[in-house]
C-alpha cells in the first residue's frame, strides 16, 4: 500500500461523511426547527420606528 492508496481511502472517507452531513440536514425530522430558525428575524419585541430616519434622535 502505497501513499495514494491512502490518499484514495481519505477521499471515499470524506466524501461519505459529506454525504452524511448532507443527509442529516436535509431529514425530515429537522423540518420544524429550521422552520423555527427561519422565523426568528421576523420575531421583534416591538415594531420599527417608521417615522423617524436613521440618526434622528427624538428631542
């Protein structure tokens, strides 16, 4: 066995950890907390002020 034999081994390792990784991202049963994650941004305590422009301060 010689260094690319391993150097074969390491990338058919890698790519099935690859695989892996992207199977359990993409399983169904992660569905819900992505869903829960995406959603965050959207979840303020209080809404924008609107009416004042970036800077402004209110005197």
């Amino acid at each position: 066995m010689d260094i690319n034999d391993l150097r074969s081994i390491v990338t058919v390792l890698m790519f099935l950890a690859f695989v892996g990784i992207v199977w359990w991202a993409y399983s169904g049963r992660r569905k819900d907390a992505y869903e829960a994650a995406a959603r965050i941004p959207l979840d303020d305590d209080e809404p924008a002020d609107i009416g004042r422009g970036a800077g402004q301060t209110n005197h």
